[in-house]
C-alpha cells in the first residue's frame, strides 16, 4: 500500500515537471527561478483558498479573516500571473497591420467601392417593387401602431398623478399623536423643543402625515394676520416633509442668545433648506421655493388637534402644485 | 498534441480556428493608462457574481416585519421585509457581509474606474473617428451605471436609502409637464410609492440593467477590436500599424494578474473596511431624517447640484413649469453628459478634421481640447465638493451659508481660470518639449528583453 502510494507521488512529479522542446525563434527567458516561484505563489494560493474554506466552516465566521484569506488567495495568483506574464512566457512586441476601412491614408477608392457595392445591393434586393412609398408608408404606419400598442400598458404602472394629490388626512378635528399613537399634548412641549406628531387613524407612511410640532415664545410670533390663532401658547404645526425633496425635516434651530442668533428655523438634513417657524414656515435659505405647510392647531382638554387643513400641498412641487395648494 | 486536437475539435465545427489564431495574435500596446477599462470590465464581473449571490437572500417586499435577529439593538423594531433580510443578509449568513461590502465596494470602484477611463479617452483624443461610435457606447455605460448604483443602494430600505429615494422622486415630479404623471409611473403612486415598488427596483436592478449593460459592453469590446487598440507615438508606430504585446501568452497573463489583483484589493476592502453599516442606519420612514447623510460618491455631484442651486421655480399664473429640484437633479446632469455626447461633434465642425486617427494626442498635444475637458471637470468638481459643504462645516468649522455663496462663485471662476492656465501650461510644455516626468528626476524604465517581430501582412 505505502508503496503504491510513493509510485503515484513520484509519476505525479514526473508528469507536473516535464519539461518540454521548445522550437521557436523568439528571446525565450528560460529562467527556471520565475518558474519555481511561479509554482510556489499558486500552491500558496491554493492554501489561502483552503483557509477560507476552513474559517468558512467556523460557525462564526469572521468577516475580516474571510475577507483576508480570500483576499490573499487572489492576490497571490495574481502575482503568480504577473510574474508569469513578464519572467516566464517569451517577451515579444508584435507589429500588425490596422484593417483598411480605418486607414485614412491609403486610397479610399476601394474602399469606397465596397460601400457602393452594398448600397447596390441593398437597392437591387427591391427592384421590381413599384409602389415603393406606398409600402414604406404603410410600414411606418404599421410601426406607429404597433409602437403605440406596445407603449400604452406602461400607464398600468401607475396611478393618474391627479388621484395622488388630494390625500391628506389632516381636517378640523383630527387629533396629533405620537409615534405610539398616545394623544400629543401641549404640555409635551417646553419653549425650544421641537416633536414628531402624526393624525389620528391614519397611515404614518402617508407623506402627508407626519407634522413637527415646535413651540416658542408666543411673544416672539409675527404670523400673518389671517393665521393670528394658528399657534395657541406658541405650538406650531408643520408638514414634516421638505417642500424642495421630500426629505423629513428633522433639524430645529432655537437661537439660545437671541441678540447674536438667527431666529427659530426649521432645517432639512439633505439640501438645508430652512423654514422660519415665527412667520409660518416661509423659506429663509437654500433650495426649497414653496413654505413648508403649516397646520392651524387649537387645545382641547390640553391635547393639540388640528383647527383646519393643512395650508399648502406637501411634498417635493410638480406642475399642478401650486394649484392645489 | 493535446492543444491541437481541442482546437481541431472547435475548428471542424465551428469553423472558428483562424478567428481563434488571429484573437491569440492580437497586439495590445502597453500603455498603464490602458488599464482602467479593464479594470471597469473586471469590476462588473465581480459585481455580477456577488450580486447573484446576494439576490438569493434579498427578499424585495416593503411588508412590514417585526426584527428578532441576531442584531440586538434593532430587536423589536419595526421594518420592512426588505430592510430585515438585508440586515440578516449581513449578520446571520456566513459570509454574507463579506460578499455584500465587496459588492458595494466594487459598485464604487464600478465607477471610479469607468470615470477616469473616460477621462483617458477624452484627454487624449481616443474618441475621434473612427472611435466615436464606441465612445458615445462607453458614454452610454456610465449613465446606466450611475443609475444602476443608485437603484442597488435604494434596495435596502434603510434610512440613507429612503432618503435618497425621496429625493429621487422629487427630481421626477420635477421634470417640467410629464413629472408628475412620470414620479406616479415609476412609484406606482405617491412616495414612498406601492407595495410592489420594490419588486419594480429589484427587477430592474438584477436585470434590465445589468442586460443592457452586459451587451453595451459587448459592443464596446467588438468595436475596440475592430479597428485595433490605439496607440500613442514612438518609435515604428504609425497610423497604419499598432505595435505591442500579443493576446498569448503575455499579455492573456498580465491582463488575468490585473483582474486578480482587482479582485484581491476588493475582497481585501470588503473584509476590511466596512462600507454602508445600515444597521445603524435603521430602517426607513418617511418622517425620519439624520443630519449628515452622503450618498455613494458618484451621486455627490448630483446631490451638490441640487444644494447649491438658489431657491427659484419657474412658475406662469398657477402653473409650475419648471419645480426647483430639476436643475440640479436633471439640467445639470444633463448639460455635462450633453458636453461629452456632444464634444466629438464639436472638435470635428471647429477644427474640421474629419479623418480617422489611430494614434493618440498627449493632452498638451491638443491644448484648446485639454482646457475645455479641465474646465469641465473643474465645474463638476466643484459641484461634488459643494455636496459635502456639511461635513467641512462640522470638520472644520466654516459656516455653511458661506461655505454656498463660495461655492456658488467658484462654478463660475473655477472653469474660466482652469481653462486659461491649463490652455497656458500645455501650450507651453509643447513648446519646450519637456517631459513632466522625466524633469522631476523619475526615468522612464524599458522593460528587458523586448524584440520586435514584424507579422505584417500575416494576419
């Protein structure tokens, strides 16, 4: 049996190190050094692939040494191939003529006759045809209508855009709750602090729910005259979806030393756009166009409910916003 | 012996022996900045592989879940089905965060390469005739590629991903008439969208994309190969050869070190360096928000544009006809792929060169060429650098409002003084000769060994 096995090791030898006659008339590198390496950097390589295999097995595999012994087995057979590349195989730098259609300097005259021919050919294929703008007319039409068919079932994929707008579920009445649908009260709020409320009943992943409820100083507020009782003891509602992109408004600036910082604003992560709370929600600074809509609140039994719809269309403008707004 | 019959064997049915014995002889020339297409082919075969492997695990549903896996602190929480098989995905399969921070890494290696390969071709005049057609092929790559990256990283429902997506659909609403009707197209309604929004994502993730990326590539590689590499000039090189390292056994075995080595320094990053942690990210809602959010880095331009454009929609009467968003999510991408698809139009009309060239132009070759594509690339990166105004405001302290109005001078300086000092520095480096490298100190090295045989006419 041992010795069956060393018979196998030693034809196994035998067979990989063959060397083979060569004929050819090119500077051969014949260095048998590059070779060996070679050989070791792929063994090397087969042992990292192994370990992988093994870490593998683990049961918790960890995902640096996975990584590192993949990596490696890669890298060494890259550099096995690398070396292959410029130390064992012959180096040689070949010249090859470019085809002639891309050959500017040479004449073009046959060029020019090979696309002559094709376009003859293209032509004779339709001799005999006599209403040729007859048939290309109706193949056009044919390819409208079929066009048209093909392209109509996209309008499956969604909704009409008008069907999308008008839903919000924010009227008189409605009441503000909190994320585990817990009433929203006022007294939740100190001067400066900022929450995220949404309607009662409805979907929170309804872009028209969630609102930021802020509260300030009511002294401070310099509403328009029309929502003068929009903000009860200085609670402010606002759509909490930014009106430039659609991004939750989930910054609340409250200047601590009013005489050196900006006013109260309400800021978005993604494009900092930035709403002024005092006045409504108008734009202060960055990208957005449109005010953040605020929703008229009032107190009942010291729980916030909206007083009235939301004062503009949420969400990031399309044509038709302002018209609905 | 063996060689002979497996190649008889193909030939007696295919016919395709002498195809084979020519591919086997064809001549690449040796140029290092020839390396980042292959790099860019190399990294979508590691992107398709790993992506295959991950799509066995993703589930593409937004139906909500309650979490009760290995990852403590998300335990109870609520999320969608897509954000929880991410998220066991990446903890509970053996090796599957492994395979997936090598896929978003090659994603952003992906691109990388794809960009500076373009910018290879444009600098040194590769896209003339008779390349220009594969050059608005490539073109056409890197758009699906960008979109394709921004659909795979929008799959897994975290935060940041939600985030992006919001975005997304308000560039779509904001496509002048149509963008309202598109944004309820492609969302099956108003964002975050319908229940099968996400199989619509998935889908086009895994195959529309990748499909048409696939054959674009095939096409690009056969119109490489039709006409031959191109080459830069030297010694025996003309407009009418090329000269360089054959297909076997050289350069098959550099090119195959190369796409190891790539692969090597992607898993080594994918094991290593931890890309996207969307555990912490936490799943998406759309009324959270967190400071601080980057996309992948192909999208800070886009994400800049959209920043440092001021606040103005076009509106008539009650009518929104251009909303604010489309500037920077849509002209202004649109204006500087419309400049590259554009550029070989432009170079032809104004110099009037309509022959084909085969050997390359160094950039200083062509200044006026050179500072045009500087200055471009001058706007775009200050776009992308404006993108991440937030983070230099917390590293660094500047305020942000300024960091804007800066940025928002330097788009108009920036090119302007780019063109005229990059015009200026290449004219003049024509001029004298000189080589920027060889004037440092460096030498260029020949390799040993090299021979010349000529084959001409042979093949």
């Amino acid at each position: 049996m041992r010795n069956l096995w060393r018979w196998i090791v030693a034809g196994l030898v035998l067979r990989l190190s063959k060397k083979r006659e060569v004929h050819r008339e090119v500077d051969l590198p014949a260095d048998p050094g590059a070779e060996t390496w070679t050989a070791a950097l792929l063994f090397a390589a087969a042992l990292a692939g192994l370990a992988f295999v093994a870490i593998y097995a683990f049961d918790d595999a960890d995902t640096q040494l996975l990584g590192l012994s993949i990596a490696a087995a890669l890298a060494l057979i890259a550099a096995a191939l690398i070396l292959a590349a410029v130390r064992v195989v012959p180096q040689e730098t070949l010249e090859e003529e470019r085809p002639r259609f891309a050959d500017p300097y040479r004449d073009e005259e046959n060029r020019e006759d090979a696309v002559e021919g094709a376009a003859l050919s293209f032509r004779e294929g339709t001799d005999g045809v006599t209403r040729r703008r007859l048939l290309g007319a109706a193949g056009a039409a044919a390819g409208v209508g079929l066009g048209a068919a093909a392209l109509a079932p996209l309008a499956s994929l969604g909704p009409a855009v008008g069907d999308r707008l008008a839903a919000s579920p924010w009227k008189a009445g409605v009441h503000l709750v909190d994320e585990n649908d817990l009433p929203v009260k006022a007294s939740d709020l100190e001067v400066g602090s900022f929450l995220t409320a949404f309607a009662k009943g409805a979907d929170k992943g309804e872009l028209a729910t969630p609102l930021v409820v802020v509260r300030v100083k009511p002294e401070e507020l310099e509403l328009p005259a029309e929502r003068a009782d929009w903000a009860p003891e200085g609670i402010l509602a606002f759509s909490k979806i930014c009106t430039h992109a659609q991004c939750a408004i989930s910054l609340f600036r409250y200047p601590l030393f009013a005489e050196r910082s900006p006013g109260p604003a309400l800021v978005c992560p993604c494009h900092y756009s930035t709403f002024d709370v005092l006045d409504g929600g108008e734009r202060i600074f960055g990208p957005a166009v449109r005010p953040l809509p605020q929703l008229p609140l009032r107190i009942e039994a010291g729980e916030l409910v909206a007083a009235g719809p939301l004062s503009g269309a949420v969400g990031a403008s399309w044509s038709r916003v302002r018209e609905e707004g | 012996m063996t060689t002979r019959r497996v190649f008889r064997f193909l030939d007696s049915r295919t016919g395709g022996g002498s195809v084979l014995g020519k591919a086997l002889r064809y001549v690449f020339p040796d140029h290092w900045t020839f390396l980042f297409g292959e790099i860019a082919m190399y990294t979508f075969l590691i992107l398709v592989a790993t992506g295959t492997y991950l799509a066995l695990f993703y589930e593409p549903s937004t139906a909500q879940v309650v979490y009760h896996g290995a990852y403590a602190p998300l335990r109870g929480q609520e999320m969608s089905t897509a954000y929880a098989s991410a998220v066991d995905l990446s903890f509970e399969v053996q090796a599957g965060l492994l395979i997936r921070q090598v896929h978003h890494w090659a994603a952003d290696v992906f691109l990388a390469a794809i960009t500076v390969h373009l910018m290879r071709i444009f600098f040194t005049g590769a896209f003339r005739k008779p390349r220009d057609v594969n050059y608005y092929v490539g073109l056409t790559m890197l758009v699906l590629a960008v979109v394709e990256g921004y659909v795979g990283y929008s799959l897994l429902d975290d935060l940041l991903s939600g985030m992006g997506l919001a975005i997304g659909n308000a560039v779509a609403l904001s496509v002048p008439v149509i963008g309202g009707q598109l944004g309820s197209l492609i969302w099956g309604g108003r964002f975050p969208g319908a229940p099968n929004f996400f199989g619509r994502l998935f889908f086009v993730h895994v195959f529309v994309l990748p499909i048409l990326i696939a054959t674009l590539m095939a096409v690009h590689l056969v119109l490489i190969a039709t006409p031959r590499h191109t080459q830069f000039r030297g010694r025996g090189r003309g407009e009418r050869n090329v000269l360089g390292t054959p297909m076997w056994p050289a350069y098959a075995l550099r090119s195959l070190g190369l796409f190891f080595a790539t692969t090597a320094v992607l898993f080594a990053l994918g094991g290593l360096v931890q890309i996207n942690p969307i555990w912490q990210w936490g799943p998406y809602e759309p009324w959270l928000g967190t400071n601080g959010a980057q996309p992948d880095w192909y999208l800070g331009w886009l994400i800049g544009a959209l920043r440092l454009m001021p606040s103005f929609d076009v509106v008539i009467g009650n009518y929104t006809l251009v909303p604010n968003p489309f500037w920077g999510g849509v002209a202004f991408p649109g204006l500087i792929f419309g400049f590259l698809y554009l550029w070989p139009t432009i170079e032809r009309r104004w110099t009037g060169d309509r022959r084909a060239h085969n050997l390359l132009d160094r950039p200083r070759d062509n200044p006026t060429r050179t500072a045009v594509g500087a200055a471009v690339f001058s706007l775009v990166a200050t776009v992308f650098f404006a993108g991440a105004a937030d983070r230099a405001f917390v590293q660094f302290g500047v305020p942000y409002e300024d960091q804007l109005w800066g940025y928002r001078a330097l788009t108009v300086l920036a090119p302007i003084v780019v063109f005229f000092l990059t015009r200026a520095l290449a004219r003049r480096l024509r001029e004298s000769g000189a080589h920027p490298a060889r004037d440092s100190g460096a030498r260029l090295v020949e390799r040993p060994g090299a021979i010349s045989r000529p084959t001409s006419g042979r093949s």
